[in-house]
C-alpha cells in the first residue's frame, strides 16, 4: 500500500492586517457603548481575530452575534455568525458541523451578497476534502471561484485556483494541478503577496514531486523556505518542513529526512497545530520504521493515533493503523497486526459509508424532484386540453352566429374552421402519444418496483428472522445455555445480519442503475490491474474454502469502461465462482484480446449450473437464486447487476457450464490505445481559506 497523507492546512488571510492586542482590548470596550449593528460588527472582527488561535472564543462572537441581530431583521448578520460558526468549526476539527453551519449560511445569503456566498463555498470545500469527498469539495471550490471572477479580486480568485488544483492533486490528476497553481501563482505574483507565492511553490513542488521530479520538486520546496523562513506566524510552515522531509525519504536519504521532520514537530508544537503535530508524528513514526527502528518508531505511531483519536481527523487514524499493523508483522506480532489491519478497514469502511450516505441522500431527493416535475407536466397537458376544447367549442359558436349573415360567408369561414381543425386534430395526437408514452414507461417502472418490493419482502424476512429468533433465545435463556451454544448462536446472527447488509447493498446498487441515476464515467485502465486488486478482495473467501486463485495476465491490456462499474462486475463473478466451489477448488481470472475488444474471463471448477437454469441467470422475474457450496446465500440480483453494467459500458456477458464439472463467465470491453496509467498519491497538499 502507498501510504497517502493529506494535511488540509486552514489559512486565514485578511486584507486589513491582524488586530493587536491592545486593539482588540479597545473593540470589546466599543461593544459597551454602541449600537446594536455596530455591536454586530465588532463582533465580527473579534470573532475573525480569534479565530487561528482560539476557534472557541470565535464561536463565541458568533453566538453573540445571534443573539444582537434578533434586534433587527437584517439577514446579513445572520450569514456572517454562521460563516464565522462554519470557520471555528473546521479549526476545532468538527467538520460535520462546519459543513452544517457553512450551508446554512449560504441558504440565508441574499443577490447582493456575493463575496458571503462566495467565502462560504470555498471553506465548504476545505471541509469536504476532509471527508475525500472531493465531487462536492470541486463543486463548492468552482462556485466559489466563478463568484469571485464577476467581483474581480485577484487574491480571492488565486486562492479558490489554489484549492481546485489542490482537489485534482488529491485526484492524482497531476497535470490538472498543477495548471491551476501556475494560474494561482501568477495572480499572486502580480499582487505582491510572497506569503502566497510561497504556499503555491510548496504546492507545485508537491506536483514535481509527484512526477518523480525531485530536483525541481526540491527548487520549489526551498523557494517557499526561504521566503517563509524570517516569518514566525507562518502556521502552513510544518507542512513545507515535512514534505521536504518525505521527498528525502522517497530519495532514501534517512538522516536530512529526519532533520527536516524534526523541524516541522518543533514549528507544530510552538504554533499548538494539533492536526500538525499528530501528522508530523505520523511521518517520523514511518522514517523509523523504514530504518527498522521498531521502538522509537512504535512509540511515536501511538503518539500520532492518540491525537489522531482526540482531534478527529480520520485519515491520520487511517495511515497510523495501517503502517502499525506493518511494523507488527516485522516484529511477528501477527496478533496485533491483525487488529491494527481490522481497525485500517473499519475506518476506511466508516470514511466511505459517510461519503455514500450524502449521495444517497442526494439521489432520493432528485427522485421525489423528478417525480414532482412529471406530475406537473401531466397537469400541463390536461389543461392545453381543456383550453383546446374550448377554443373549439368558441368557434362552433361563431359559426352558428354566422349562419344568419350570409351563405357565401358560411363558406368561407367554414373552410377555415376546417383547417384550424386539422392542425388542433394534429396537436391532439401527439399530445395523446405522448401521454401514452409516458403512461407506458409508468407502467413498466410500477411492475419493476413491485418486483424490487417482492424480493426485499421475501429475502429479507429470511436474516431478520434469524436475528430476532435467535437473539430472543438469547434473551430468554441466556443463562441456560452453554457457552457453546451461546456462541453459536452469536455466530448465526452474525452471518444473518452480514447476508441482509449484503442484499441491502445489492439492492441499493441495482434500484440506483434501474433508477438511471447512476453517473456513467468511462476512463482508460489497466484491465490487468482492476481484476488483481480485486483478486484481493476475494483472498480471505477463498482462503476460508482452501480455493487457490489465479490469474492468467495478458500484455498490459487498457481498456475505456466506467472502473467503477468493472470493478462490481468482476468482484461479484469472482464470489460466485468462489460461493459455487467445493472446498480445495480453484479459481482463474484471465484476460485475452479478440476482434478489437478485452475477454475477461472467471473459470470455476465447482458444482455447474444446470442446462433449465442457464435462462434463469440474467432474468429479474426468475429471481434465480440458490445456496452455494457451504450453504452461503445469495440475491439473486449479483448476475443480473453484472449484465446491466456490462451492456452500460458497451460490452456483452455470456457463460458456459456443465454441471458438476465448473462454469466459466466471460464479458467483453472496448480496447483503448492510450498506454499511460495513473500514479497514486503520496504528499501533503495546502488549503487556503478565502481573504475576509
């Protein structure tokens, strides 16, 4: 595993410069004898004074900026105390509520309120880099700067480029990044900010350093240095000491990393950077461990977690468990390393359920938003109806008043009204085929979703039976019940509630593609590399059977398809083949090029698949679903998702079987010529917070 650190560093800069002391002492005597909406004012600045230092007290000003404003109506102090909230938050590590205040503060800006909107939108995106939920931290940072572009401030702009290039760094999409600092750099190059230019220096060295660059990685590093290096309040200045630190690693130079490290902990404890300093450690903790220093380097590992843990910041906790889990397996621990490793996966399971469960969110709102719309399009066509019918009726009337005037006029008029009739005729019939249409695919979406319904009803009873049976035994007579038995019976819960998170999961993943809302994003990959990682996931699976895995590679074979989408795929043909094996079976992976196109292929040889039930596999009505060779259970939707994303992504899926002798699953995807592959990610990146 890379290991990939990012310390998304908070900096406040202001176009007036920081209050003294002594003026900050005058601002809370002005509170005493001012009006209300000065009172709010000077609340404001205090709250902005305090905000680096002591984020509680900044909150603080905040509440009482609430609670002075009620005095008046004026929405502005509103957006300003939550804005001042959403800060306070993100420099105390609660970015859940950050994010929370931020979006409130936004919902109350008013048209004439661009530059509020604009800074709440840049620190929602620093707080959404937190969570890597960088879908949203790119929409935030993009409306932020299309703001600032109309208001026309040069370091407002230069610091919204920053944070987008920082987004698409963390993406690994390099040559992005680094196009955006240079933007950045060079509008603050033309405003005479250094302290600016040196925090886009450290970051383009970041990029350099990324590309393998390490002497023009190193140029930049030490450009930022020297501009940073007579100032003491530089609170980013750990962050430049500890990438030049890792870029010394990376080049295995151990002892000027080491030095450069311990500079970054000294900055970090004199500045009171909680997040700094569990980072720094972190790093140390990895140098040792290189050197095979495992004490020194233990010690510092439980340091770093333990204010990992107090700040909150998972992607440290995340780095810490894993490369702990490593240094015990060196020192043949294999326990604790298992339990370091179980805690890696926990967190990065907790970080990615999060960044799910806002989508989900998401994707049920546009639903009922979609549901709404096509309602009133239905209202639309109903009344162009009416209104036809009785401009209509209108001329019908028309017509009789003229039937007394004269009969050449009757004429006349009558072989108007014929074809204002034929063209109202013409607008009926497609009005009614549109109805018709749409009453068409309503129709299939109501048998669709009674099916989905009848299969949650009938395979989730099933685990959720078992849970409440055997948790009532449990209940009852737990202290009856031998140890043994207790145990077992903790077992089949457990294996209950796993199999129902399971079908919840596929469930969730299938409604999502019928629904259409899943985002279609075809890139080039590697196809070799997407069925090993995936090879992994199934190792402890088939371990638990004594099923040997293998995988027979091709040349480097890049395909274009959504890896996403691929990546479902080829993990649930690989549990299929896996679930349908007889213990000591084997498993193959394979990959080969026919006819312009990739055959990616999961061999088996387990129990087969009857001849009658071959139909059954890729059909929803069927609902096609039996239990595996150690009784494990299944959807019944894992095929019929597989063809789904297969036929998306402009393949096919086919399989041959004989029964009791091994089934073989093969699909199809578009060969691409491009042979470049992405690198991962290994530096620390710098966030910076809009100018007040």
């Amino acid at each position: 595993m890379i290991r990939l650190l990012i310390v998304l560093l908070f900096i406040p800069q202001f176009i007036f410069a920081e209050i003294p002391n002594t003026k900050r002492d005058s601002l809370k005597l002005l509170i005493k004898s001012s009006s209300e909406a000065i009172k709010c004012d000077v609340f404001y600045q205090l709250g902005e004074d305090y905000i680096t230092d002591y984020p509680d007290s900044a909150f603080y000003c905040a509440e009482q900026i609430l609670v002075t404003s009620n005095f008046f109506p004026d929405s502005v102090y509103v957006v300003k105390a939550n804005y001042l909230k959403g800060k306070a938050s993100y420099r105390s590590s609660d970015f859940h509520n950050a994010i929370r205040y931020l979006e409130k503060a936004i919902s109350y800006c008013s048209i004439n309120q661009d530059k509020d909107r604009a800074d709440c939108y840049h620190v929602l995106g620093n707080s959404f880099i937190e969570f890597e939920n960088y879908k949203f931290a790119l929409s935030s940072y993009f409306t932020s700067l299309s703001i600032r572009n109309k208001l026309g401030n040069n370091l407002l702009i230069a610091a919204s480029l920053n944070n987008i290039g920082n987004v698409y760094f963390q993406m690994e999409e390099y040559f992005k990044a680094l196009e955006y600092y240079n933007q950045s750099l060079a509008l603050k190059e033309i405003e005479g900010n250094l302290q600016g230019v040196a925090i886009m220096l450290s970051n383009i060295g970041n990029v350099y350093h990324k590309l393998n660059d390490s002497s023009q990685a190193l140029a930049s590093y030490f450009k930022a240095l020297e501009i940073i290096e007579p100032e003491e309040d530089i609170v980013w200045k750990p962050i430049l000491l500890e990438n030049i630190g890792q870029l010394y690693l990376d080049r295995g130079d151990i002892n000027k990393c080491l030095v450069y490290y311990h500079r970054a902990l000294l900055e970090s404890e004199m500045k009171g950077d909680k997040i700094s300093i569990a980072s720094v450690k972190s790093s140390l903790a990895i140098a040792h461990l290189k050197n095979n220093d495992y004490d020194v380097s233990l010690g510092l590992f439980e340091e770093a977690l333990q204010n990992a843990k107090v700040i909150g910041v998972v992607r440290i906790e995340s780095d810490c468990c894993y490369y702990m889990s490593e240094l015990y397996e060196k020192k043949n621990n294999l326990e604790k390393s298992l339990y370091y490793f179980k805690q890696y996966d926990k967190i990065r399971s907790k970080i990615y359920n999060e960044n799910n469960s806002k989508e989900i969110a998401e994707i049920q709102a546009k639903f009922q938003l979609d549901k709404i719309d096509s309602e009133n399009e239905v209202l639309k066509q109903r009344n162009t109806i009416q209104k036809l019918e009785i401009d209509k009726q209108k001329t019908a009337n028309i017509l009789f008043v003229c039937l007394g005037v004269l009969i050449l006029s009757l004429v006349i008029y009558s072989m108007y009204i014929n074809r204002i009739r034929k063209k109202h005729n013409l607008v009926l019939t497609e009005k009614s085929k549109i109805i018709s249409d749409k009453n068409t695919n309503l129709t299939s979406l109501n048998a669709t979703k009674d099916k989905f319904l009848s299969i949650v009803a009938h395979d989730l009873k099933n685990p959720f039976n078992a849970v409440l049976g055997f948790t009532d035994l449990l209940i009852d007579r737990y202290d009856e019940l031998e140890d043994s038995m207790r145990k077992e019976y903790i077992e089949i819960v457990h294996r209950s509630a796993r199999h129902g998170s399971l079908l919840l999961d596929t469930l969730l993943t299938w409604s999502r593609s019928q629904m259409g809302v899943m985002e279609y994003n075809p890139i080039v990959f590697s196809a070799n590399q997407i069925i090993k990682e995936e090879m992994e996931g199934l190792e402890e699976k088939a371990l638990a059977k004594s099923i040997s895995i293998d995988f027979i590679e091709n040349d480097n074979v890049l395909v274009c398809a959504d890896s996403d989408m691929i990546r479902t795929v080829v993990r649930n043909l690989g549990n299929n083949s896996i679930k349908f094996t007889e213990e000591s079976g084997r498993v193959i992976f394979s990959i080969k090029v026919e006819a312009g196109k990739a055959i990616i292929s999961v061999e088996d040889n387990g129990v087969g698949i009857r001849p009658e039930d071959k139909a059954k596999l890729f059909n929803l009505d069927s609902n096609y679903s039996r239990p595996g060779t150690s009784n494990e259970k299944g959807t019944g939707l894992g095929l019929i998702l597989c063809k789904d994303f297969v036929e998306k992504n402009g393949g096919t899926i086919a399989v041959e079987s004989q029964e009791g002798i091994g089934s073989k699953f093969c699909f199809s995807l578009a060969l691409h010529s491009l042979a470049t592959e992405k690198k991962s990610s290994t530096l620390e990146r710098v966030e910076e917070d809009c100018i007040a």
